[in-house]
C-alpha cells in the first residue's frame, strides 16, 4: 500500500477518473445500441449527437482512436444504406 502522500492523492485521483470513465463508455454504448435499433429518420438526428460522444471518449483515451473510427464508420453506413 502506499505510504507516500502524492501516491495516496494519485490513487484518488485515479478512482474518480476510472468511476467517470465507466460512466461515459456506458452511456455512450447504451446511446450506441439506441440509434442501431432506431427508425431511420429518427437515427439521422440521433447520429451528430453519438458520433460526438465516440470522439470525446477517443480524445479522453476511454477507448482508442482507430476503435473510435472504425465504430464512426459503422454507424455512418447504417443510416445511409437505409435511405
């Protein structure tokens, strides 16, 4: 265990990043799974909302970028095709 303060503080610190990270992956997959299921007109209007949070978890590190592009590209196909 640590016995330093700096490495207490740096284990808090880590906790609050890893419960906020959880926090946004999982509302962003439960927004994910949302437009998948979505009428087409509804998932064009859902679609700048979600690609927006995928970015933001890629800038944050939560995943990764080549993760995030291939999930962009995915979703970017599904309403297109069904028009």
């Amino acid at each position: 265990m640590a016995h330093h303060k700096a490495a207490k503080k740096s284990i808090r610190q880590a906790e609050k990043r890893n419960e906020s990270n959880r926090y946004y992956g999982k509302t962003t997959r439960n927004a994910i799974r949302k437009l998948r299921a979505a009428e087409p007109a509804e998932a064009d209007k859902m679609l700048p909302d979600v690609l927006s949070m995928i970015d933001k978890l890629a800038k944050r590190n939560v995943i990764h970028k080549n993760k995030a592009g291939n999930l962009k590209s995915a979703l970017m196909k599904k309403p297109v095709a069904a028009k």
